[in-house]
C-alpha cells in the first residue's frame, strides 16, 4: 500500500500528479468560526457540550458580514461558515438569512461553504437553496467501530446517521468534502488506508484531513500517551495528503490548521505532498481562544490582515501561486 512507501517518494510523486491535474493554483477558503455553541460531546473536540471551561459565544450578523466582506475585498473565491452542531428551527433559519445576506453583499461573487454539522434533509436543501453549495461533514474515521470509541455511544453520535447526512448532501447537489482526523488513539494504518478507498468510494468533491491533537479538558485525552510523536503524526499526515492526491487527482484538498500545531512549516508541506486548499482564519481575535477544539492551536492571536500577507507568504514559499478571486471547485467529477 502507497502508505508504505519513503515520504520523499511519495510527496514527489503527488505533486507531479498535482501539476498535472489542478495546477498550481491554490485556492482560499476564509474560515469564519461562527460559533462554539454545539450540542454534542465528541470525545476529542475541545468545544464539546460538556466542556465547561470555555465562554460560549455567538457572532453577530454584523460580524459575519464584516469578516465576509474582508474575504471579498481581498479576492479570496469563498468563505466557510462554521460551527458546532445545532438543530433548532432558529438556528435553520439565521443561517438561511446569513447565507441571503452574503450572496446580496458580494453580488452573488463569493462561493460558501458550510460546515454545521449533521442536519436533516430539508435544512441541508433551505441552505443550498440561500446560496450555500459546498458542505464539508467529516466521517472522523471511516471505521463504525473506532467511531464508537472517539463518541459516546447515543443516537445523536450514530456513525449511520452520519453516513446518511453524507449522501443528503451528495443527493441535493452539494459539493460535498469530509475527512478524517490522523494518528488517533487505536486507529490503525489499515483505518487510515479504509479512509481513503471511502473516499473513493463516495466519489468525495473535497476533503479537509488532519492529524488528530489532543485537548486536556476532553476525555480523549486520557489516551494521549499512546499518541505518536508529532513527527511521526506529520508524517502519516503528510502521506496521506499524498496518496489521496494519487488516488483522486481531481479533487480539493485542504492543508488543515492541525498540521500547523505540529510544525511550523506544517501546512506548506502539505501543499508539496498534493494539497490544493488553504483555509484563513477570518474569525475575530476575540472568539478565536474559545474556539480552541485542541491544544496549541495556530494562530489565535494572528489578525486576518496579518493572516493574509503570512499565507500568501506560505503558499509562494511551496512553490505555487493563489488562485485569487476563483471558487476553484473540482471540475473533473
Ligand atoms: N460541528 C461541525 C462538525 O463536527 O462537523 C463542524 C465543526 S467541528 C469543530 C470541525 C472539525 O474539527 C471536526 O470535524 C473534527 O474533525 C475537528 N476536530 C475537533 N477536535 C479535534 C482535535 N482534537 N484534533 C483535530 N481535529 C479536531
Ligand atoms: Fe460539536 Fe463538531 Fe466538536 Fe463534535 S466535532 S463536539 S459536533 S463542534
């Protein structure tokens, strides 16, 4: 299996097939980390129901727009709406206005991607239908069984209700990316590699994958002895980056703020070994610390002006240019 091979081979080999596919383009997805409030209590996320060491908060629509309007006057293609998990007819129904709101201020110019979570049928088609066409759910892990370790085990962390919230999104029209998280306790390079053939096997549009990092406050953590060292974590990252580049050439990959944590130069090797995808955060400087879903995560203090000029230092630095002002979605399907 590809997963095997030197990391050199492979990264080299990914990003000719790069090349050779989506270019040299890299695309900006400006993150808007909309709010903390969530309803569930993943085992490894730091804004879970239940941690209750962190201030809960909420943007105002006003924020929203400020933050949008900062991704659209600096030419990136899309934002990405995110926030942990809620299922209220009010919170359908202020995303729907959000999604309106945006589309009028930037002319209709800037591509939206949400990332809200499991909902049902009918609320995933009201938001495409305001405007939103990408969706990014992350599977976590493909195995049912490592799922059932990493949540607790109810109805509303059930891996099949993921699984059909993943075709919803495919059925109504969205792009649809997912991912998993890396390098988590009990899982296997038999999982990792499980990982990619599901998303083949889903014909996925999109995928944001990271290395898994522990968060004290969190009852993963108990396990994070057992964690690889963060070399070995950026490694298994990195690789995997790549071989999803050789096994879907077409697609949009995302170098995740995770690999930042474990390196500094993280996200720019991930764009070598095959990543196309860059995500600013644009959220702000005041929530950023309260959105903290694990330990030492990058640039909590870093304003999107500074952002800005630091990622486009990043990108040239791995030898590729921004593809700005363009939605850049996969067009090969
Ligand atoms: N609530 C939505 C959901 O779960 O799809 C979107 C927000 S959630 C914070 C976004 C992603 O953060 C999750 O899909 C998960 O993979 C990632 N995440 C959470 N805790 C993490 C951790 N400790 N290490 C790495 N990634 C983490
Ligand atoms: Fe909530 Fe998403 Fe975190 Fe799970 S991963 S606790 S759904 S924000």
């Amino acid at each position: 299996m590809t997963l095997h091979l030197p990391l050199p081979t492979l990264m080299a080999r990914a990003h000719a097939v790069k090349t050779a596919t989506v270019g040299h383009r890299v695309y900006l997805r400006g993150l808007i980390e909309f709010s903390n409030r969530c309803r569930k209590n993943c085992y490894y996320c730091g804004i879970r129901h239940g941690n209750r060491t962190i201030g809960r908060y909420e943007l105002t629509d006003e924020e929203v727009l400020q933050a949008v309007d900062f991704a659209w006057r600096n030419r990136y293609g899309s934002i990405v709406l995110q926030s942990g998990e809620r299922q209220s007819a009010h919170f359908t129904a202020r995303i729907t206005r959000l999604l309106q709101q945006i589309k009028r201020h930037t002319q209709g110019q800037i591509g939206i991607t949400l990332s809200c979570g499991e909902q049902s049928y009918d609320v995933y088609r009201q938001w495409f239908e305001a405007g939103a066409h990408r969706y990014l759910l992350r599977i976590e892990t493909s195995s049912p069984a490592l799922y059932a370790k990493i949540h607790p085990c109810n109805p509303t962390h059930d891996f099949n209700t993921r699984l059909a919230a993943l075709h919803h999104l495919k059925t109504i029209g969205y792009l649809t990316g997912t991912g998993v998280m890396i390098g988590l306790p009990f899982q296997t390079i038999d999982d990792l590699a499980n990982d990619l053939l599901f998303f083949q096997q889903m014909n996925i549009d999109m995928v944001g994958m990271g290395p898994y990092i522990a968060h004290r406050d969190t009852p993963l953590y108990r396990y994070h002895t057992l964690l690889p060292p963060p070399a070995q974590r950026l490694e298994l990252a990195l690789k995997m980056v790549a071989a999803l580049r050789l096994l879907m050439p077409h697609i949009n990959i995302a170098a995740a703020t995770a690999l930042q944590t474990l390196h500094p130069t993280g996200r720019e090797q991930a764009i070598r070994a095959g990543a196309n995808v860059f995500m600013p955060n644009l959220t702000p400087m005041k929530y950023r610390h309260n959105y903290r879903l694990y330990d030492n995560k990058p640039c909590l203090n870093d304003a999107p002006n500074h952002c800005h000029d630091c990622i486009a230092t990043r990108i040239r630095c791995a030898g590729e240019e921004i593809g700005y002002g363009e939605w850049g979605d996969r067009t090969n399907c």
